[in-house]
C-alpha cells in the first residue's frame, strides 16, 4: 500500500466528518429554536462504527446532555427503547450513516414511531429521515432546507417549524 493512500482515506474521513458537523450544528440550531425547552438528545447507533458522525454531533449539541444508547444490530432495538423509556430524553436525534438506525432504516422507523408515542419528538439531517417521521430535518441530505413532518409532530406534541417544508 502507498503511502498516499492512508493520507487520502485520512483527509476524506475529516471532510466527511467537517460536514457532519455543519449538518449538525444546523440541525442543532434549528431545534433549539423551534423546541427551546429541550435540553438532552439521545442517540441510537453502532457508537464504534459511527464514531466520526458521532463526536461531530456531540460537539454541535454544546450545553445539551447527549445520551448514546449503543445498538450493534436491529436486534437490540428492543433494548434501546427500553433505555430511552427510562432514561426520558427530550429528542432524538437520528445519526446520519449509521448502519443499524440511521435515516432511512427500518430501526430508524421504529425508533420514531415509539418514541413519538412516549411524546420524543425526533430530528434528521435528510429527507429520509423527515419522510420516516422526523418532526424537523435540515441538512445537506435537505438541500439546506427545513423540513417536518407535521403528523409525526402532532403525535409528539411539538411544534413544526415555521417556514418549513411539510413533508
């Protein structure tokens, strides 16, 4: 292997982590407004495998508690809503990329619809995620744009945003 090859996996993991990181001090952004009284997130991921997205989001989330519930498959869904339940965050925030629940997967849909039934609204930084049933999205995997999914909101009992895009 050359060495130029570990240096160029090295800079594509940084960029791909520097754009997590706008995506989700946008996201961030975006919620402390709409829901200003939420004040802890929680995530489920494969926190090993998504550890880039992961210490991006953390860092984004600055004067949140960020709660990581760790899930290696879909299996142990079932566990992290058991966590969630009994931990009571105020959102949660779906980590783009993640192969267990990340935007898009089958856990992830599951994840809102229990969630929002308990009233935990959850936020996405992709179409994919607004249209699974994340209450608010905004992200590069937006176009930039804001979206909601008002139904899932009003399950939540949260506002959408103003000037949203309802999906």
């Amino acid at each position: 292997m050359s060495k130029s090859r570990p240096v160029a996996l090295a800079l594509v993991m940084l960029s791909a982590s520097l754009l997590s990181a706008g995506d989700y001090e946008a996201l961030f952004g975006a919620m402390r407004k709409v829901w200003p009284g939420k004040a802890s997130v929680a995530v489920v991921c494969d926190a090993n495998a998504s550890r880039p997205s992961l210490n991006a989001l953390t860092a984004a989330a600055s004067g949140m508690r960020v709660l990581v519930v760790d899930v290696k498959g879909p299996q142990d869904m079932g566990k992290a809503i058991g966590s969630l339940s009994s931990h009571k965050p105020d959102a949660i925030v779906l980590l783009e990329g993640d192969h267990v629940a990340g935007d898009g997967s089958s856990a992830a849909s599951f994840l809102i619809q229990r969630m929002a039934a308990q009233k935990v609204p959850t936020a996405a930084t992709t179409e994919a995620g607004a249209k699974q049933g994340a209450a608010l999205a905004i992200g590069s995997g937006t176009g930039g744009k804001l979206l909601c999914n008002a139904k899932v909101a009003a399950v939540a009992g949260v506002p959408v945003p103003a000037g949203a895009t309802s999906l």
